[in-house]
C-alpha cells in the first residue's frame, strides 16, 4: 500500500512539473516582438473619372498605356505577360524604358501588379526589380486607384531610383486623370520629335569624334 501511495505521489508531482511551463518559454512568451524594418513604398491615390472597365483598360492593353503613358508600349495583362513601356522607342534594346518588365498578378477590374525598373541612367538600380500593385475600385461615377510602388533598398542607387519615381508617378497619374478628364488620348509627336532628334544629335557627336 505504502509503495503504490508513493507511486502515485511521485506520478502527480510529474504531472505538476510537466503542466508548468518551463522559465525560458515563460521569458519568450512575455518578450516584446523583435523590431521588423517597415516596407516604404511609394503611396498615391486619384479619383478618376471613368468606370473602373475603361481604367482597367488603359493599364491592361498596349493601345490604353499608349493614350495616356508612352508612346509605344508592349502589354499583355495575364501572369508573366509583358509589360512593357517604351518610353524612348528609339532607344536601343533594353535601354527603352521599362523594358522586359512582367505582369505578376492579375483580378480584372480590381488589381495589377507588375516588376519595374530604375531608369537607364541609374545602371546599377536598373539591374534590380522592384513591384507596383494597383488597385481599382468603383467610387461614385468614377474609380479610385490606389496605387503603392515597393521593394526599395537602402543603399548605392536605390535613393536615386526613389526619387525619381516620387516625381515621376504622380504625373503619370496625373495624365491619366487628364486623358478620361479631355476624353482626348496624349498626342506623342512633339515628344517623338525631340527623342528623334536628341538622338541625331548624339549620333553625330559621336562620329565627329571617331578619328
């Protein structure tokens, strides 16, 4: 009796022993979470006037990026689809603008999100991807597009890349607010005409300096 009295007392106290957490889960558990660096993406919104069908258009077809982005473009809006914006179409190969850029994911009317690069003039940056995601949403007889451009780092070129982009995203915006506003698409001669030009201009600095 005496020995099965003290194997019962022995089984509790494991059982006791085993039911208290142990000090250093204790300490886990009752820790602050570790400190995660915040994503800062570029950030912007603008209400325009046409149903999300016709914006979501003007994103998803070479014909839509042309009336209101750049003047030749390359679109394709399926997973791993092109999206490519030329925005010097007389640049070489690679060096056009958003050249060899992917549609990542895409829910018709809703969302698009697609790799982008750096200009040609940041090499280094250029080499890296980075992610814009837009979505769309119905708001009164318009649509709301949110849009956010993520994925920076911190060092070499990366400030530079941002910087510009900061710049250069809200007037891309602010020509699509301007293309539904006109019901008029961007007329890109004036702008052809000065790319085909510079370009003369460096071809023939270039030959005058060949010996």
């Amino acid at each position: 009796m005496r020995i099965l009295l003290a194997c019962l007392f022995c089984c509790g106290a494991l059982a006791v022993q085993a039911a208290e957490p142990p000090a250093e889960l204790l300490r886990m558990l009752a820790a602050p979470p570790a400190p995660r660096a915040a994503e800062t993406a570029i950030e912007l919104s603008r209400l325009i006037k046409a149903p999300p069908a016709e914006v979501w258009k003007a994103w998803t077809t070479s014909e839509g990026i042309t009336s209101f982005f750049a003047p030749e473009a390359r679109v394709e809006a399926k997973p791993g689809g092109p999206f490519e914006i030329y925005i010097d179409p007389y640049a070489a190969p690679g060096m056009k603008g958003a050249d060899d850029m992917r549609v990542l994911a895409v829910e018709p009317e809703k969302l698009l999100s697609f790799t982008w690069n750096a200009p040609p003039h940041l090499p280094q940056a250029r080499q890296q991807r980075t992610v814009v995601i837009l979505r769309f949403a119905p708001e009164g007889e318009g649509t709301r597009l949110s849009f956010s451009h993520l994925g920076w780092g911190s060092e070499g070129e990366w400030p530079q890349a941002r910087a510009y982009f900061e710049k250069a995203w809200p007037r891309v915006l602010d020509k699509l607010q301007q293309r539904f506003e006109t019901g008029k698409p961007v007329d890109w001669t004036p702008w052809r005409q000065q790319l085909q030009q510079s370009h003369a201009n460096e071809a023939a600095k270039t030959k005058a300096e060949k010996p």
